[in-house]
C-alpha cells in the first residue's frame, strides 16, 4: 500500500513531465499480537513484550481496518473475549514464559534449502515407487 502511493505520485509526474521520486520505507517498527494478553512489538525500536506489546500491535492492527463497520467487529469481539476469555485452542508454544522478540526472531530452528531438499526428495521417491 505504501509503495502504490509512491508509484500513483511517479505516474502523476511522468504525465507532467516532472522528476520521478524513490520510494522510501520507513519501517516504524514491528507488532505481533499472541492472543490472551500477550504481544509482542517493538515500535520505533523500543522492544516490548505482555500486555503493552498487545495494545500496540491491537492499535495498529485495528487502525489499519478500514472501515467503521469493520473496527466495530473486531473490538467487539477484543472486548467479548476479555470478557468471557478466548474462544481457541493455543498451540503451546512458550507456554511457560512470557513471548519475547528474540523468541520470534530466531530462524536457525526452519530448514536450509539443503535440508529442505534432503526431505522432500524422501517424499518424491516414494511417490515414484508407488510406496505412501
């Protein structure tokens, strides 16, 4: 969305016959809502976790709606299920700490390419010979 203002503004002075401009990202952070009353974000570089993380990555989530209809829904629901708790299953993880940034920043735990071709090559050979 942010770069299709930037190229709508290019096309706009392309017709004029004006300069073009770069596209320039500015990254305000990131936010990641974990449900329950955890979160975590880091906005403008202060990193945050709990409660605090969730009301900034629920603001910005619920800012982003656009339309009134829409952010009606989704804070009822918000205020539904701090009422009378959530309605899914967690899954478990980090379910005896508190989330923290670095927890979801981690990647060494997903496969390299080499692994990943390693383990799907199983799958193809058994595919070829018939076998499940």
């Amino acid at each position: 969305m942010r770069q299709g203002k930037a190229v709508a503004d290019n096309l706009v002075s392309t017709l004029r016959g004006e300069p073009l401009h770069p596209y320039r990202h500015k990254d305000l952070g990131l936010v990641v809502d974990l449900g329950g009353m955890d979160g975590v974000s880091k906005p403008l570089g202060v990193e945050l976790h709990g409660m605090p993380a969730q009301a900034v990555a629920r603001a910005y989530h619920w800012g982003a709606l656009r339309t009134n209809v829409a952010k009606t829904r989704v804070m009822t629901n918000w205020v539904l299920n701090a009422l009378a708790g959530d309605d899914y299953v967690r899954t478990g993880f980090l379910a005896s700490k508190a989330g923290t940034l670095k927890d979801f920043e981690y990647t060494d735990a997903y496969l390299s390419p080499d692994q990943v071709r390693s383990h799907t090559a199983s799958f193809h050979g058994a595919i070829a010979s018939g076998g499940s």
